[in-house]
C-alpha cells in the first residue's frame, strides 16, 4: 500500500506541533516532523539536529538513525530512503504528515507523487489568529534573543506569508487540493476541525477520543518547537488568551484593514467563523 502524505503548510508559531500529534494519534499515521531540515547533510555534521520526539538522539533513532543524508544526494533520492524506512518499521502505515510548512519543500514530495511512490498530497495550510501570533512571535523574540519589534510589524510580517502561501496554493502547477484549517477551532473545536479534516484526508471519520491519540501518537519529530520533547504539554490542548487582554494587539490589527480583512477571511475558510 502507497502511503498519502499530509503536508502541514503555514507560518511557524502557529500550531502544526499539535495537529500533527492530533493526526498521528489516529491508527496507521506516522507523524515525521519538519522534514526537510533532514534533508539538510549540515545540519547532521554541524550538530545542529535535535533529539528526536521518540525520546532517542537521532544518530539511535529507530527511524532517523540510519538516514543521514549522503554527499551529493538528491533530495528526492533521500526521501525515497525515508518512505522504505517506515514500509519496513511501521507496515501498513496509510498517511504520513510532514509539518515542514514550506512552500519549497512540498516539491520532492510532487517528485514522489509523479513517480507513483506515493498515493497522493493533501495540504492543511494552518492559520492562526494574526493578533495570537504576532504575540507568539514577540515572545519567541525574546526567549531566543532576537531582536524585538513593534506587533504591527509582526502583523505585516503574517500578512505577507500567508500572501504568498495563497499565492503558491491558488496558482501552483499540480493544483493541489487544501483546506484551510483554524488554529484556533482545533483547539476550541476540536471534534468537528478533526472531522472536517478526516473528510479531506480521506481517514475514517468516526468520533474518536483524540485525547487518548494524542498519548499514543507516532511522531518521529527533530526539528518542531519545544513541545515535541515535552509530554506534559504535547498530550493537552492548551490556549495562549494573553492577546486579548493587550490593546497594542487588538487595535493595529483593526486598524491595518488589509490585514484584518485578510484575518477575518482566513478564520472563516479555517472553520471559526
């Protein structure tokens, strides 16, 4: 059986950690992570590649342990490699979800879809509210020490991402199909944005108990955010509220009409609204 591939597209602080333990908690779906910071043979040499979220180091891991990318090897060769690997570990396996979030780097994937390695694509391009990720964001600065900069900037930033992941969704040459999914309904509707999403996908849609899936879930992750090595917070929804007490949020983002216009569209198509 050739495995589908579910490719997370988006901005990064919003969300793709959790809904891909949300998708891999179901039977037969194996979570891999940001992929294609594998696929980069200096990250391996330089150090640079974290312990994967199954708890070994990825030199030891069960999935990654064996995959270091060789010199001068095409990418589209090495995920060859990545999809051999998991036929073998985990047989039967129906959906595999890439978070990589990258317009560029759902491309070897297409490769593979041409060669008839794999079933099929199936883009989940993830939105979050722009006033709960620019906040996101400034806190990110801060913990990594990054320069900082004004929320309205953030808003800009956001604004022109999700242009250009509409742009590449709209207009792309293999016409992929997406569906655009709310952050924030996954977390506050969480029943229905899984049901929705199972409907796309092509998974059985019956109610499960995404609680217990989110414990159980089989997720090879090097390179997502801090969540993937930290069990506590990974297996519970949880909600960052702190933009709606902070007019320096609310306010720019009513006041840039384009982007709120562009907000307000976005967590409508996403299932918010």
């Amino acid at each position: 059986m050739k495995p589908a591939v579910i490719y997370i597209l988006g901005t990064g602080h919003s969300g793709s950690t959790i809904l891909q333990y949300l998708l891999a908690g179901r039977p037969n779906i194996i979570g891999l992570g940001e992929v294609r910071q594998l696929t980069d043979r200096r990250n391996w040499r330089q150090g640079l590649v974290e312990p994967c979220s199954c708890g070994a180091a990825v030199e030891t891991c069960s999935l990654w342990g064996d995959l270091e990318p060789v010199a001068a090897e095409l990418s589209v060769d090495w995920y060859k490699r990545v999809l051999s690997k998991v036929s073998i570990l985990y047989p039967g396996t129906t959906h595999l979800v890439d978070s990589s979030k990258s317009t560029k780097s759902i491309h070897p994937w297409l490769k593979l879809l041409d060669e008839d390695l794999i079933s099929g694509i199936h883009a989940l391009y993830l939105v979050r509210d722009v006033r709960g990720w620019a906040v996101s964001d400034e806190t990110t600065r801060k913990r990594k020490g990054r320069p900082p900069q004004p929320l309205f900037l953030s808003m800009v930033d956001w604004w022109k991402n999700q242009k250009l992941f509409l742009r590449f969704l709209k207009t792309n040459e293999k016409n992929i199909a997406f569906l655009t999914v709310s952050y924030e309904s996954l977390i506050f509707r969480t029943d229905a944005q899984l049901s929705r999403i199972a409907d796309f996908v092509g998974i059985n849609g019956d109610q499960f108990n995404w609680e217990d899936g989110l414990k159980k879930a089989v997720v090879h992750d090097v390179w997502g955010n801090r969540m993937k090595n930290d069990f506590s917070t990974r297996s519970r929804l949880t909600y960052d509220d702190r933009w709606q007490y902070r007019m320096s949020a609310s306010l720019p983002a009513i006041l840039l009409f384009p982007i709120w216009r562009m907000n307000q569209k976005l967590r409508r198509d996403g299932g918010l609204i």
